[in-house]
C-alpha cells in the first residue's frame, strides 16, 4: 500500500513538472528567459566544436602542404644527381673544371630564350667569356657577371659568335646567332659542308685560361646556302639542346 502511494505521487510530479514546462513555453517572457539561461551553455558548446573543427581542418592542411613541398623538393633532387651524373659521365669534359650552376630565369621568348640568369658568379669564379655546357652540348657562353649571379648569351643569341668547323670535312668559319637560329658563316665555296653535318667549336681559349674549348657540338647543319660566284658560302644551323628544358648547365672554369 505504502509502496501504490509512492508510485502515485511521483506520477502526479511528474505530470506537474510537464505542465510547468508547457506553460513557461507558452509564454513569451518566460520563454525568452529559458532561452537566454540555456543559451550560453549551448553557445559555447557549438563554438567549441566550430574552434576544434577548425584547428584540425589547418593541421591537416598544414601537413598536406608539407608533403607536397617535400615531393617538389624530392623530385628536383633526383633530377639534379641525374643532370650531374649525366654530365661527369660526359667523356669531352673529364679535362675540365665544371661548375653546376642552377638556370634562375631567362631573356627573350618563353619557348626560345635568348639568355640565361644562372645563380653563379664572380664568387664561385665565374669570368665573362666562359663556356656554359650540356654534356658535350655548347649553349652559350657567359656575357656578365655579377657577385652572385651571371647571364648565359645562348649560341642563336645575336651578341653570340665563335670559331667553328664542321665535323666531317673540317670546313672553318664563324658561327653566330642569328635571332632563333645560328649561322655558320665566312665558310670557303671551297669547302665542303651538307645538311646534317654537326657543327663543332673551333676552340679559343685566352692568355688566362678559359674561354671555348674546341670540340664541342654546336648544332646539326639544316640549310646551305652557296652561290659559286661567291667567294664564301653559309649555313643555317640548329641547336640540339633545347634550352627552354633544362634546369642547369655547367661552366667550364678552366
């Protein structure tokens, strides 16, 4: 019986409880302050989620930016050991004295440049009229040089020019840039030079040194231009490195 009665008045509270509630809800003032008393509480429990969200949102963006940056950075390593190992293998420039040297920027159109900005210069020993390679490639040479930096004439750049011969028939002339392309020029009409010959440099080495050792492939011979009332015939000449693709050439010290 004790027990019937318990049950009864907590039933009765209970309904009690439930008909407080709705009429607080029912009204708006009494409403509004339930509002503002459960509003803080619950404001900041979303705000805290929100801060937490957002703090996990920038540490894995955060590391994601990490991770690309270390595949950029694995990725020019691996293509830099390749470059030099590609070069110190090169037979033609086991007797010289190579400096790496990584291509900054260029000079003239994004597709053919006619200058190189390399990241070496008169601190690593880098003189004006050195030789700047790829493999057994000529590409240009050095035309100023500041502490830090030098610019690379490539060899169709119109301040560039050389002594050359052909490699078949050893036909001498002057090879010099000529805009987007180098011409092999003062040839004799004596001598004997077709299309697919390679064009090599002659060599001029200075007093001190340096300068464009001999041997060096200049470009393959595309276009002949004779004319046997000429006393001398010309030559178109096209690169064979590709200049705009390469990240680093190579400076020959000495």
């Amino acid at each position: 019986m004790q027990k019937r009665s318990i049950i009864m008045i907590l039933l009765i509270l209970l309904f009690a409880f439930s008909v407080f509630i709705f009429k607080i809800t029912s009204i708006p003032i009494l409403s509004n302050l339930a509002q503002k008393i459960a509003g803080p509480p619950k404001s900041l429990l979303y705000q805290t989620k929100v801060i937490q969200g957002d703090n996990k949102d920038k540490e894995l963006l955060e590391e994601n930016e990490k991770l690309r940056q270390k595949i950029v950075d694995y990725e020019r390593v691996k293509r830099d050991n390749q470059v030099l190992r590609d070069q110190f293998e090169t037979q033609e420039t086991h007797e010289f004295t190579l400096l790496p040297a990584r291509i900054l920027g260029s000079l003239g159109s994004f597709s053919n440049p006619s200058a190189l900005i390399i990241d070496q210069g008169g601190k690593s020993g880098v003189k004006r009229g050195m030789a700047a390679v790829v493999k057994s490639n000529l590409l240009g040479k050095v035309e100023t040089v500041s502490e830090n930096y030098s610019k690379i004439s490539l060899t169709h750049n119109e301040k560039f020019s050389t002594l050359a011969r052909t490699s078949e028939t050893n036909a001498l002339g002057v090879a010099r840039g000529v805009e987007d392309f180098i011409l092999f020029d003062q040839v004799s009409i004596n001598d004997n030079i077709s299309i697919g010959q390679l064009l090599l440099t002659r060599g001029e080495i200075n007093e001190e040194g340096f300068g464009i050792p001999p041997d060096f492939i200049i470009g393959k011979i595309s276009e002949v231009d004779k004319n046997e009332s000429l006393p001398n015939q010309s030559a178109k000449v096209e690169a064979i490195t590709d200049a705009s693709r390469i990240d680093m050439v190579f400076i020959i010290l000495k």
